[in-house]
C-alpha cells in the first residue's frame, strides 16, 4: 500500500464524526472553513448547526442584513471572518447564485485564501489540489525534515507541493481532511504519537530521531497584558451598550459594554473621553480574563452610572438594551462574561 492509500485509509478508520464531515454541500463546507480558522473545533460545533438553520443557503445570508448574521456569529470570535463571508456571498448571488468549483475561481471572493479555496473546492467538488493550512504545514514540515521559517512563501509552497503527493486522485477531499486530521490528533505539536503514524516511513523528522525540533518558526512577540475597566451600566432590566464603528480594525460592528485602558487616568475620565457624558464607577463586581490577537485582557468590573445628561459622543451609537435582548446582538464573549458577574451580585 503507497503512503496516499495508508494515508486515507487510516483517515477513514480513526476520523472524528463532526457535523461539516456528513455532508457535501458546498455552502455548508465553506462556512465551517470560515469558522474553523484560528477557532477550536469543539467551539465550532457549537455554533455551525444553528448558523445554517439560520443561513442554510449562499442566498439566506446574502440577502440578511449584516448585523443579523453578526448576532448569530456572536461570541465565535474574528468577526471580520463573517464580514466578508457576508460580502463573498452577496458576490456568489451577483454573479448567479452558483458557489464556484475551482479553487482558482474561489479565490476570487472576498475572504477566501489558498487554504479556504482548496479546501472547499476539493471537499465539495473533487478537485485535487492540495490544503495548506497550520497542522499540514507542521506534518509536512517534519515529513521533510525542513528547517526554514513555514512562515516564508518559498517554503509554504514546497510544503504545498509535497502536500500534492499525498492526495489520492480518486478522493482529494478526504486525502485533505487526512492529512489535516493527523496534524490535529497524532501529528501534535508536542508529543507526538509516530508509532501510529500512517506516514512514519516516510519522516525525516522520526528518522533523526527530534520530531518535535520541527517546524521552525520565527519568534513569536509574547502576549501584551491590557488591564482594563469595565462599567456594567444598568437601569431597571436594561443594560447600557454602544456599538462600535463598522471601520474599527477589531470586532467592527459590535455592541460592548463601556470600557476604558486602566492605566489611561482616571477610569471615569477615560470612559467620558471615550463614550462622552460623565461615568461614576461603584463597587467592583469581579474580574475576567479574555485573549483576543495578541492581547490579554485583564478586566475589572464595576457598576456604573451614566449621567451629564446622557450625551454620547459623536459618531457613537448607544442603546440601552434589555438583559434577555443582548444575546441577539452581535457581541464578543467578553461581554458575556462580564454581565455573568451581576447575576451573582
């Protein structure tokens, strides 16, 4: 049996049951492509069958309006993901309402790489081209023993080419989801579980003997801690937000409650500066942590007032929304942590 075969056949035997697996519909794989990047899997599952009861189709989600599928992808994280899936879907309906079967053509839409587009296209439709996204590249990078940066395009594409090798023609869909499969399971990135190895003959990386030396990596700039007030300002039922503006660079669209840098003044200052009208912060409800890119996050919440006549700043929008309405809106899990800490209080 060629490695392809053994390759495939230990995919098909040892393979996770995930929802995106039973099916071939190529609308419904591209969104949980959309929704797998830089997300857990188990966090996926949560969200990807009530996102297609909502959005079943290329057309339910290109003729929504956009805060709509935001709410629905609220607390997934890396919204900009959404916005343009939202933006590729309205294209697909101009142009027919037909999802392209080339990776080629799907690079065309708004959103979608490489990876997205070689993926969908070989999932959905046959095509064999190969995936490259971050546990294909470890696997390959340590089936060759390669010791440059995975992060240079040069050698992305020999990892690519080497990927190629390995599909099956008659089933390059699955020979992707394989090899991405091993990456995630046998193929970690500390400990990883050769002796099972479908591709363990063929391992540069297992013949010296330092699978884990492998891939290299430039040096990662550490995580910078943001310390962070968080006002919970409430009146009756109603909860105060502001959305934030739809050309801001993270979580554009979103509503978040009132927050300010804490070692930027006074808090009240800053959140006055930030949001307009005048903060008094009361006592503090508890502390929450969140990561989000290359921050971590480290709020302090506190009940607020809002007064000074309630001017909110230019450009800002604000609401006061009713505790059981803010889980329609499109907001970042940080949010919910916070307004998990008055429950208690």
């Amino acid at each position: 049996m060629n490695e392809a075969a053994a390759l495939l056949s230990w995919y098909r035997r040892n393979r996770r049951d995930l929802p995106w697996r039973r099916t071939r519909d190529p609308w419904a794989i591209w969104v949980s492509e959309v929704m797998l990047q830089q997300t857990r899997v188990d966090h996926v599952v949560a969200y990807f069958g009530p996102f297609l009861e909502r959005f079943s189709a290329v057309s339910s989600l290109a003729e929504a309006p956009l805060q709509d599928a935001l709410a629905r992808w609220s607390g997934l994280g890396y919204y900009r993901r959404l916005r343009l899936l939202h933006r590729a879907a309205q294209r697909v309906m101009e142009d027919g309402g037909t999802i392209p079967s080339s990776a080629e053509r799907l690079r065309r839409l708004p959103g979608v790489g490489d990876y997205t587009a070689a993926a969908v296209a070989s999932i959905a439709f046959g095509e064999q081209v190969p995936v490259l996204d971050g546990n294909v590249a470890r696997v390959m990078a340590r089936r060759l023993a390669c010791d440059e940066d995975i992060a240079r395009p040069a050698v992305r594409r020999r990892l690519r080419d080497a990927a190629a090798g390995l599909l099956d023609a008659a089933a390059p869909g699955d020979s992707n989801q394989a090899l991405m499969e091993l990456g995630a399971t046998l193929c970690a990135p500390a400990a990883p579980r050769c002796g099972d190895c479908p591709l363990a003959r063929g391992c540069a990386a297992r013949a010296q003997g330092a699978p884990e030396s492998y891939p290299r990596r430039a040096k990662k700039v550490p995580p910078r801690l943001v310390s962070l007030v968080i006002a919970v300002v409430e009146r009756g039922d109603r909860v105060l937000l502001f959305r934030r503006a739809d050309h801001e660079v993270l979580l554009a669209g979103t509503w978040e409650l009132p927050w300010a840098e804490a070692n930027n003044g006074a808090a009240e200052d800053a959140l006055a500066t930030r949001y307009g009208g005048s903060f008094a912060l009361g006592c503090e409800l508890g502390r929450v942590r969140h990561a989000i890119t290359t921050r971590r996050l480290v709020a302090t919440v506190r009940r607020g007032d809002f007064i000074a006549g309630d001017a909110v700043a230019e450009g800002r929008e604000a609401a006061w929304v009713a505790r059981e309405d803010v889980t329609s809106l499109p907001t970042s899990s940080l949010v919910r942590k916070a307004l998990a800490l008055t429950t208690t209080r």
